[in-house]
C-alpha cells in the first residue's frame, strides 16, 4: 500500500465504532474542493510503513479501520490489505468515489461498510471532477452497494454553484431506495483549487428545502 498518513484514534468516521484511518495515496479525480490534496499524486514506493505493528499494539482499544484517500481503489494490493486488517480482527470500512467496480466488488466481500461519494449527477461529473469519467461504472458501484448486503451510505459535499435544487432530484433518482445519504455542508479550508476558498454552501433553510426533495426518493437524508 502507498500510504499518505494514519489518523490513530476517530470517534466520528465509522459509524459508531473507534477507529484508525489509513490515508492512501493517489486519486483519478480532481475536485476543486477536494480537502487532502497533498494525497492526490502518488509519492512513495508501495510500504505498509509500520502500520500493521501500530495496529496489534490497538487491539482491544480500536473497533475497525477505515481506508480512505485519495482513492483507495487504485492500490493494487487493496483486498490483501484489508484481508490482513480482518484477520488481525478489526472491522474495515472503505471510502470511494465508485470508478473502479471491479475492485469494490471484490472489496464487499471482506469490508463491513463502504461509503461512496455521489459528485452530481452523472451528466454533470465530469464538470465536478475536472476528468472523463464512465458514468456506467458510477451507477454500476450504486449497485454494487446498495445490494451487497453491507452497511453502507452514500454522500455529497454541496458547493452552492456546482449543484442546484433540480441536481438533487436527479441524485434523488440515481440512488433511489438508498439506506442512508449525507448532505456535506462544503467549508473552505484545504482546497485543490485555491479559488474554491469563495465558494459558498446552502443556508440551513435551503438545506432542508433539498432534503425534502430527496426524502421523496431515499428515507433517510442526514445534512452534516
């Protein structure tokens, strides 16, 4: 694994769990917004850098590890390293933006939740993500998920001038029947791109406007 960093302790990225976070380096996209962009190239040489010795001096103090990015998918020895986490007898949770299905699709079948970032609708992606991307393999990862049987949630981090109310109706569509979505308030700190330091979110009242149009399609919409 091409590790950027390691978080030791969250109370708040897995699910009612303490965890460790695993950074992974490189990602295909490259949001505006994006709020690791020191991740984005690939910089080191393939090591575990110590951290399987940092996790047996955790166990019995930590629930799971989450494996975040970047984007964890382009490490080519990502199943073997979450096989690893599981036998040691941590939980696993993985952040992914669903480009890559074939690998999430092995993923699921050790991981305990999986949560997958929804950009925009799929005709306004690429806008967001400053790549082509397959929009096939973003509704084939939607899929994937939402019928694997693993706890899961799907997320978006909302910058008023990229999506308007009918975006999200359109998103509301696209993972229609969804367990759990996250509405993230964009706050400017760390940016890719320095000029998304203006950008601005929604208003409180505005947020709870788009969560009325999404709860026509997904049951529980949660704004964080």
């Amino acid at each position: 694994m091409q590790i950027g960093g390691v978080q030791k302790t969250s109370l708040l990225d897995f699910p009612d769990k303490i965890s460790a976070i695993v950074f992974t380096q490189g990602c295909n996209f490259r949001c505006g917004y994006c709020h690791n962009p020191e991740l984005i190239v690939l910089r080191n040489e393939p090591s575990d850098d110590g951290f399987f010795e940092f996790l047996e001096t955790r166990k019995g103090k930590l629930d799971g590890v989450v494996i975040t990015g970047g984007e964890p998918c382009l490490q080519k020895d990502l199943i073997d390293f979450i096989k690893r986490i599981k036998e040691m007898g941590f939980l696993v949770k993985l952040d992914t933006n669903g480009s890559f299905p074939e690998v999430l699709e092995q993923a699921l079948s050790y991981i305990d939740y999986v949560a997958m970032d929804i950009k925009a609708p799929v005709e306004k992606y690429s806008d967001i993500v400053r790549v082509k991307i397959n929009p096939d393999k973003i509704r084939e990862s939607i899929s994937l998920i939402m019928k694997s049987g693993v706890d899961y949630e799907f997320r978006t981090t909302v910058v008023r001038s990229q999506l308007s109310y009918g975006d999200f109706e359109k998103i509301g569509v696209m993972i229609k029947g969804a367990k759990r979505y996250y509405l993230q308030k964009f706050v400017p700190s760390i940016t890719l791109d320095e000029n998304m330091m203006k950008e601005t979110t929604y208003s409180n009242a505005e947020f709870e406007a788009i969560k009325d149009i999404l709860s026509e399609y997904i049951d529980n919409v949660v704004i964080r």
